[in-house]
C-alpha cells in the first residue's frame, strides 16, 4: 500500500504495558491536551467558550475525540476474562489501574493519534496500517533549504 506505513511496533508504545508488552512511551500531557479547544472553534480559556471544568471532556474539538485517551474510555473491543475485565475501560484518574509511571500514563491521557483502538494484544490491532507520512528526499530538501533562509 502506498503511503501507508506498518505500524506493528509503533502501536506499543502508545498503550499500557498490560495489554501491549510495552508500556506507555509517549503521552500527552494537560498542557498539550488544552491546545485542543472547543467545537465551536474557541479555546478552553475563552469565556464564551462553552468549557466546563466539571465535565471537561465534553463539546470539545472533533480532534480531541480523535487523538486523546481520557479517564473512562473504552480501550479493549475484544473480549476480557478475570482481572482484565477491569481494564476495559481508561482508568486514567490518580490511583487508577492505567495510570502509574512506571508501565503506565504519567498524566492521566493517552495518545491515539496515529493508532486505532484495536492496538492491543486482546484484540491484536497492531498490525493494522496508518497513513504516516513518507518524507521523500524532495522534502528533506526542501525542508533543509528553508532552514538555510
């Protein structure tokens, strides 16, 4: 497929280490989850906004729906047995079983950007293909030049 890359490895370093033998390696934090405002095009800071700080995730950019993970969200489609049951959805709050700093998220998100939903072992998603970019030399070029100025 043209344009597509594998993203087998990719994928793990997104999820809990539970469920993708990794652990989380890149997870954004408040700061950048803020940048995504509101649906109507307004920044959270904005008062006429609509933002609600007792229920944050809601009426937010289409984007943020799209590329964050946050406390509550479904994580697992597949079928759970025993303790992982426990971990079908994104228990991303302080305490909760997604968020811890060693296998887990350190801020309580976590990145679904360039990955889809099924990018765990439960239902085996990660060889799943995602249309990265391919820097052509061109671009490198060109990129290099504009550096250059």
């Amino acid at each position: 497929m043209a344009g597509m890359t594998p993203i087998g490895g990719l994928s793990k370093q997104f999820g809990i280490k539970r469920f993708t033998d990794s652990g989380v390696r890149s997870m954004p934090t408040a700061n950048y989850v803020n940048y995504y405002g509101m649906a109507n095009g307004l920044p959270l800071t904005d008062a006429t906004s609509g933002f609600d700080k007792t229920h944050p995730w809601k009426g937010r950019d289409p984007r943020f729906y799209h590329d964050i993970m946050f406390d509550g969200e479904k994580t697992i489609k597949g079928t759970l047995k025993g303790e992982d049951e426990n971990y079908r959805y994104a228990n991303l709050y302080t305490g909760g079983n997604a968020r811890n700093i060693i296998d887990g998220s350190r801020t309580g998100y976590l990145l679904y950007k360039f990955i889809d939903l099924t990018c765990n072992k439960i239902d085996d998603g990660f060889w799943l293909f995602s249309p990265l970019p391919h820097p052509s030399a061109l671009d490198a070029i060109i990129e290099r030049l504009s550096d250059v100025r």
